[in-house]
C-alpha cells in the first residue's frame, strides 16, 4: 500500500500548483485585435511563440501544455487567424484547431485583359506577377490565355496559392460554359469579348451579340473599334487611349475593319452576362449601331437608319 500512499502524498503537493496552472490557462484577457499567420508545417512551438510574440497568450509554454493534455498538438490549422475581444488560452487553441481563418477578398472587373488581371492580383494580394504568370502557364500551358478568366469578385486565405485563384476562376467560367459544345468554346468567348468591350449595359449585350452573329452569316466585316484597339496593343505593347481613322486601316490580325470572321481570340475577359448573350444573342435583324449619347447605343438593321442615328449622335455631340 506505500504506492498509494505516496500518490495521495504527491496529489496533496501538487493539487494546489495545478490548481494555479488550470486557473492561468482559463484566465482571459482583452484584446484590441491581433493577426498571426501560421504557415503550412509549423510546429506547435513556432505557433506558440508566435502568439506569446504577438501577446494573445501571456505562456507559450502553457499554450503548448493545453494543447497537449487536449491530445491536439498536430491539429492547429495553416491560415490567417485573427483575435480579438475577451479570450484566453482554450480559446486560441480551438480558433486554430477548427481553422477559423480570415478570408480575403479580391474583385476583378469585367473587360480587363489576362495581364492586367494578373498585374491586378499581384498588387492586392503582394504576390509577384511572375508567380501568377508561372501559376496561369501551369494552368493552361500552351493554350490561348485571353478570355479565360471570369470577372467576378474571389476569396481567398493566406498563405495565398495563386493557382488556387485561378482555377477558380478558371471553373467559373467553365460554368457558365457548361451546355456550349467544345468546338464552340473559342467562338464564344471571342464574341463575348468583343460584346464586352462593345457595351455595359446588360440590356444591350444580346443585341451587340445580334449584330455580330447577323454580320458573321452576311460575310460582312464586324468593323467592331475594340478589335482594332487590342491589335495596337498586341502590336506595340502600348495604347494612347484615341483611335484614328489610320488606325482603322491599318492591318493586325485583330483589326475586324480590315478582316472579315471574328478575331483570332479573345481580346479581354469577358463577363457572365457578355458570354451568355453570346450563347444566345438576341433574336433581332439588327446590323448597326452607334453611341446614343447617353450611355448606351441606337440600333439600326438597315444602313439608312443608322445613318439617321449617326447624325443624331453627331448632331448631340456638336450642341455639347
């Protein structure tokens, strides 16, 4: 019976320290708000210190204790992990197990080309545009790059993987694209870019879709300005923002006054609502249309009434 007895001995003595050390781990205190980021593979003792660093626990050598004594040593989560308010040791431990992460937001405007989506994550999210540019190459390879990436608002957790983002993006659209036959994939994206460019207003984007697929069945040039503005980019890396009557003239694979057919790609990111009103343009014999002076665009099926809208717009530019 000595060992019994020597164990009530040791539970006497060491009752009032656990006692202390249990009242420690329980004891909460308030926080203004702090931020730490747990990096995939850490180890309980780096994540300890971390927090201990940043004052969201007064111990990390209790931290790690708790943990242990809840058998949860390799379960803290990787991510972005933010505290505030009345908290204590339980408290950070579980917020970590259970991965309540922060999550990021990033929003990508319609119409935007590849790379300037790409420039756009590199600097919200302080990647390095290569590593998006390496992440996209992964992703599609040799594959044409324009028009594939939906314009949409994502989310995201630090540590950030770029290919995280844009495959999501990328399946976004694939979504949207889900009931298009394979072999019309490109042709709609291309026409939707070019409708995207064309108007931003959504009532308009299945009568933009109308011209185009009215003028591709008549063989008549789309002589569509957006097409023209992406092959003086494509050609000089550059664009000043006017186009000239030369411009017009001037011959790139893109340029829909000098070519007949769509583009050869796409020549931005489309939105949604631009590639469905390219999968379903509106049923209109329109062929024309112009700038109506307030936003939006007169349309015409005939050319003598779209020399009457042209007049009309000229006319309301002079008296501007």
């Amino acid at each position: 019976m000595k060992w019994l007895k020597g164990l009530l001995i040791m539970t006497a003595l060491l009752g009032p320290a656990l006692w202390l050390v249990w009242q420690e781990v329980q004891k909460k205190h308030e926080l203004q708000g702090q931020t730490i980021i747990v990096s995939q593979g850490s180890s309980l003792h780096h994540v300890s210190v971390q927090l201990a660093e940043q004052h969201i626990i007064a111990s990390s050598r209790l931290f790690r204790w708790w943990a242990k004594y809840q058998g949860q040593t390799a379960k803290v989560k990787a991510g972005e992990f933010y505290f505030s308010g009345h908290i204590n040791i339980p408290d950070v431990l579980a917020k970590l197990v259970n991965g309540e992460v922060v999550f990021h937001r990033v929003t990508i405007p319609e119409g935007l080309r590849t790379i300037a989506v790409l420039q756009l994550l590199a600097q919200q999210t302080e990647v390095p545009l290569k590593q998006w540019q390496a992440s996209l190459d992964g992703l599609l390879g040799k594959e044409v790059q324009e028009g594939r990436l939906l314009p949409e608002t994502y989310t995201y957790r630090l540590p950030l993987k770029p290919k995280i983002i844009l495959q999501s993006m990328l399946k976004a659209q694939d979504e949207v694209l889900k009931d298009v036959p394979k072999k019309e994939l490109e042709n709609i994206r291309i026409m939707a870019s070019v409708i995207e460019k064309e108007t931003a207003l959504n009532k308009e984007r299945p009568w933009v879709a109308a011209v185009i697929r009215n003028r591709l069945a008549l063989h008549m040039p789309l002589q569509m300005d957006p097409t023209v503005i992406y092959g003086i980019w494509k050609r000089d890396g550059v664009f000043s923002g006017n186009i000239h009557r030369k411009d017009l003239h001037t011959d790139t694979p893109w340029n829909s006054y000098t070519r007949k057919g769509l583009p050869p790609t796409p020549i931005c990111n489309p939105s949604a609502a631009s590639l469905r009103a390219a999968i379903t343009p509106a049923d209109v014999n329109y062929l024309y249309f112009v700038a109506n002076g307030t936003g939006g665009h007169a349309f015409a099926a005939s050319l003598a009434e779209h020399q009457r809208n042209v007049r009309a717009w000229v006319n309301l530019e002079r008296q501007r």
